[in-house]
C-alpha cells in the first residue's frame, strides 16, 4: 500500500514537473527567471534550446510512468534488469542534482544571491531531494 501511495505521489510530481518544461516549450514565461541558473551579475541571458526543454520534459513525464508502473496501476513487460537499475537510476539522478555543481545549483552552490539560487535553495534542491529519498524508499519496500 505504501508503494502505492509513494508511486502515485511521484507520477504527480513528476507529471506537473514535466507540463511547467512543455507550458515553456509552447511560449510560457512564468517563472522563467526563477529556473536558469545566472552568474548574478546579469538577466537570464541563458537561451535553453527548445530541443533540450522537450526532451527533459518527455524525460519528466516518462518518470512519472515509471512509478505508475512500480505501483502496479499500469502493467509493462520490461527485462528485470531495466527495472533493478532504472529504480535506483531516477532517485539518484535527483540526489545528486541535490548536492550539485558546486557551483550554481544544489545545496553546495557558491553563488548564493540570484533569484535562481534562492529559488533552488528554497524549492528545487528539497524537492530533488525529496523525490530522490522517496524514489529509494519504494526501492526498499
């Protein structure tokens, strides 16, 4: 029942994380300038190519299919080790955006005073962490 609930709550996350990358994809503007990384000493002068904003949020939205399928909501053959691995894969994928660059994202960033990294520090590195401790614990169930 826990891998359930856990599952069902990755594939929303997961879902809505993957609409806000197509909502920019198509032209949306809101938050932008929260969600690219800057020096600080300049605009969000970062052109992310559109290619790169599908393919993370597909990356997104395939995701949070996994975890349905962990849950058992939705049924598809794949090898056991696709399965074994991928489990351990996407948790640690956010773990390590957690921690990050050392530079400008995660809890270990030197520039600290742009509005991307008050915005990662606040929302996005709890939340990768978030996803990755709650990914390993349906591993472990």
């Amino acid at each position: 029942m826990i891998i359930l609930i856990l599952s069902i709550i990755l594939f929303f996350i997961y879902t809505v994380l993957g609409g806000f990358h197509f909502y920019w994809l198509f032209g949306g503007t809101w938050g932008l300038k929260k969600v690219i990384p800057t020096k600080g000493n300049e605009a969000n002068t970062l052109a992310i190519p559109k290619f790169a904003t599908l393919i993370v949020a597909l990356v997104l939205v395939t995701f949070g299919l996994v975890y349905l399928i962990k849950s058992g909501l939705i049924s598809v053959k794949a090898p056991n080790w696709v399965t074994n691995y991928g489990y351990w894969f996407i948790p640690s994928i956010f773990i390590l955006r957690a921690i990050g660059d050392f530079n400008y994202v995660g809890f270990f960033k030197k520039i600290k005073n742009t509005e991307f990294a008050k915005a990662d520090s606040k929302i996005f590195s709890p939340l990768c962490i978030g996803l990755g401790v709650i990914g390993i614990l349906i591993v472990l169930y």
